[in-house]
C-alpha cells in the first residue's frame, strides 16, 4: 500500500518561505520567528503579558494570512524535547478548533535539541491523526485539516522530510490497531488489516485451534475463553522481512495483543475494565515497527515479528488459576493469576523465535516482547516513559542505555530496570510436578518488583536462559513494557517505542 494512504493528511515541504497554498502560519518558537512577523510579535508583548504563555490567534498587517501562536513553554534544565511535540500539538489543536485546512508550521532550530525539527513534525502529525474507526464511519463533522506544509531551514531539510513521512506512517498503522475498539479490532480483524498493508513481507498467520493449542499452549489457554466465539478467535501473524544481502543481524518481535482483558476468571472489578481494548499496544508498535522496515527496506538486517492476537475472555471454557500448562518450551507452568495473560501470550512466540535462531544460525540475534504488561511498570516510571529490561546477554552490550538515549532525543523516554536473581526465584515452582508459577494472585502494583518478575518469567519459560553469556549460543533479549508510555485510555494511542526502536536498531 501507498504510503500517502497511511498518514493523517498530505506533508507537503516548504524550503523557502512561501505562503502559497496555506490559510495560516504556525508559530511555536519565540526565538524563530520569521523577520516578516518580528514587529508585530514585539508589539503584541507589550500590551499582553501572556502572548508567550498563551495560544492566540491573529493578523499581521503586512502578511495577509492569520497567524497561529502556540510558544513552547518556558525550559527548565530538566525539560527534554518532547516540549517541541506539544506546542506543535497545541498549535494543530488551535488550527483544527478555527477551522483553518492547510497550515505551515514553522519548524524551529534548536541547538540544545539536535532532532527538535524531526520531532516537531511528528507532534503536529500525532495531533491531526483520526481513529481508524470515525474514518470509516465516514461522519467526522469537524474540519480537518488537508495539507501540512512544513518549513525547515536545514541542509538537511529534505532527508527530515522523508523521516517524517515514514516514521508517520509506522506510527499510523499503530495507532490505527491501538485505537480500534473491542470488535473492530478483533484478532482476526487485525488480520485483515494487516495483510494488504505488508505485500513486500513474509506473513504467516497462525488461527487453527488445534496448532494453537499442540505448538503455542500457554497462548492457546489465555484464547481458550475466546475460541467458543468464532470473530474472537485469536491468532498469531508472523510477519517476515528478509534484506537483499547477507544479514549482517536479525531482529525479532514479539507484541502483545490483547484486543480485550476482561481479566479472565480472575476478573477485573471495580471500574478497572475500562480501556482494556489499549492491552494490544505492543502489537499494535510491532505492527508500526514492520510498516517502516517494509518502506526502509534495510539491505542486511532481517526482521521477524509476532503479534500475539487474543482476547481474553470469561465464561465456561476460560483458564483458570491452579492449572499447570506446559509451554512449548517444556516446562510445566502453575496458573497464579489470569489477569497475568500478557506473558502467557508472547511466551511460546518468544520461544518460537528462539528456536529459529538456533535452527537457522541467524546472525546476532537480539529478541524483544513489547507489551502493555503491568500498572507496576506505570506506577515506577510514570505517564509518558517506557521501561526497558535486558538480559545479561543485552546488558553486557549496554543496549538499554542506548535505547533509554535515542527515546531521550527522540521523544520517547526510557527508564531502564536491572533483572535481579530474586525475580527469577519469584517464579519458582513451589511444589513437585511444577518448573514455574506464572503469577502470584496480587496486582502488579502491589507485588515488589512487578515488571521485572515477567521478564524472568519469560525468560525461564521460553528457555531462553539456557542461552546467557557462558552458553555455546548467547541471546540478546530485551523487554519493553509500554504501560505507561502507549497512551492511557482514553488518550490517543502514541505507537511508543516505535520512534527509539527504529533509531537503535534500523539505522546505521
């Protein structure tokens, strides 16, 4: 599919100042203001105070457009760029709300930030995107917005521009699959969205009970529920890209995609359920990160992601806590908690991967789940950061610090957590006849170490730690938990880590 299909609106690149074709100009540096508006910018801080604390909207006498003010906030030492992606939110806010259809946005120059025109572009972008679902309906009554022209005045303005608009269009089919509600955005609805968009992949879909339940048990439990109604039925869709040279490393992963979380037998009460439609967000990122390795078309990296497509459900068939499941790996896991479905999902698909590297010597490997995991990882990082947890095999090549840095250039904050021996030892089987328990029965918010323990999990139950630093064949692994970073219901989904994963592990 097109690229101009997947992007909110048509981009349009401005490299000398032109007002041809827009119907506003949109400011957000004071200290980038184009010489044609320096005069009247003075004049209005003379008699107002606020204009550079305040959204205004007004015209300058010798430019016969209106211009739209929405300044970036005033910086302390510890404010990073995401102050850019908002005052150019802000600004399209503005433009949308006084009915403007085709603004240029002055994209400013900053020199503490060296991505600010990047990711200026991608603010006003993320503020102009309408959920899949009101596009289809076809009744949007508001007016939006039909062309973003930008101006950047930078050498590199055409290369910013071609980022932008694939980096765009990942970010879009994430949203897109993020945002859908509980039926439109069904496993198999997933599916179906998914296959036009990646012609230029290998994708492989998975949907048959009985495979399921043979090849991916712990996957085929949390879909138990599910299975009894057919447009539920889960699935996981292997997408493939393989570059034109030899690869020189591979990349794989594996997204959560719980299209609901009921809590399963262990239900969510008390008003929690709502949002549970945002649990697929790691998917939904995976899905993102492969709709810009298919634009990119990298020439020696080979890609391989499974989204983990399953909604789980309650009622007579559902899993339920005591039961032992063994998993594709082997190992026998006690049930603890149904709520705790996120890694029983991607487990047997982490599995997968790893046993694909072994049989096909894949060249250095580095395996990641992204997922919506636990209110624990919300509640350590905050609104707005992701968490990041290697391996010892990842850690040793200090690749969380040098993802925690490009989401610090690029808007999308890390914090990274150290796995420890005590959270391998948190899922221990406690009994004969059990090599793990998957989960205690408490709340992730209210278990010691909450979103490191699903990683040791992990870990052990995909038998991954049979391949740490002394093995004969070491993996990188890395866990990404999203919950506080994708976009808390009922905000727009933000397709985090997208943006860091690319920068990290797409380009040179």
């Amino acid at each position: 599919m097109g690229i101009e299909k997947i992007l909110p609106c048509t981009l349009r690149l401005n490299k000398l100042m032109s007002l041809a074709g827009n119907d506003c100009l949109c400011i957000i540096d004071r200290n980038a203001v184009p010489n044609e508006l320096k005069a009247t910018f003075e004049e209005h801080r003379k008699f107002d105070k606020s204009f550079d604390s305040s959204i205004s909207c007004f015209k300058v006498p010798n430019v016969d457009q209106p211009v739209v003010y929405a300044p970036v906030s005033e910086l302390t030492d510890y404010d990073d760029v995401r102050s850019y992606q908002e005052a150019a939110k802000r600004s399209m806010e503005k433009v949308l709300k006084a009915g403007f259809h085709t603004p240029l946005l002055f994209v400013p120059k900053v020199k503490r930030f060296p991505e600010v025109e990047l990711c200026t572009v991608l603010g006003a972008l993320e503020q102009l995107y309408v959920p899949i679902q009101l596009r289809e309906a076809g009744t949007l009554k508001d007016p939006r917005v039909t062309t973003l022209s930008v101006q950047i005045d930078d050498p590199r303005a055409e290369a910013i521009f071609q980022e932008a608009l694939i980096l765009e269009a990942g970010r879009f089919v994430a949203r897109d699959i993020g945002v859908g509600d509980p039926e439109r955005m069904t496993p198999i609805q997933v599916e179906k969205y998914i296959k036009p968009l990646f012609d230029k992949l290998n994708v492989n879909v998975i949907s048959d009970t009985q495979v399921l339940q043979k090849e991916y048990p712990l996957f085929a439990a949390v879909n138990r529920a599910a299975d009894a109604v057919e447009r539920h039925r889960g699935r996981i869709i292997f997408l493939e890209y393989k570059p034109p040279k030899p690869a020189r490393k591979t990349l794989m992963l594996v997204g959560k995609g719980v299209t609901y979380d009921t809590g399963g037998a262990d239900i969510k009460a008390g008003g929690v359920m709502a949002g549970m439609s945002r649990d697929k967000c790691g998917a939904a990122a995976v899905a993102g990160f492969m709709q810009v390795v298919s634009q990119l078309q990298p020439d020696d990296i080979h890609v391989v992601a499974a989204l983990c497509m399953v909604r789980n459900s309650v009622g007579e068939e559902c899993y339920v806590a005591d039961e032992v499941i063994t998993s594709r790996a082997g190992l026998h896991v006690r049930i603890g908690n149904t709520d705790a479905e996120g890694r029983m999902c991607m487990t047997d698909a982490l599995c997968r991967m790893k046993e694909l590297v072994v049989e096909q010597n894949l060249p250095d490997p580095h395996l990641f789940t992204i997922a919506t995991l636990t209110g624990h990882a919300f509640i350590s990082a905050g609104e707005g950061q992701s968490i990041a947890i290697d391996n010892s095999v990842a850690h040793r090549e200090d690749h969380a610090r040098r993802l925690q840095a490009a989401g610090q250039a690029f808007g999308e904050p890390f914090e990274v957590s150290i796995l420890r021996p005590s959270d391998f030892s948190f899922n221990a089987g406690k009994v004969i006849g059990e090599d793990l328990v998957q989960a205690n029965n408490a709340p992730s918010v209210r278990t010691p170490r909450g979103h490191q323990v699903p990683a040791a999990f992990m870990i052990k139950a995909s038998g991954l730690d049979k391949h740490g630093l002394d093995s004969m064949l070491p993996i990188k692994y890395t866990h990404i938990d999203i919950a506080g970073s994708a976009g808390e219901h009922p905000a727009m989904p933000t397709a985090a880590p997208l943006v860091s994963l690319v920068k990290t592990h797409l380009q040179k």
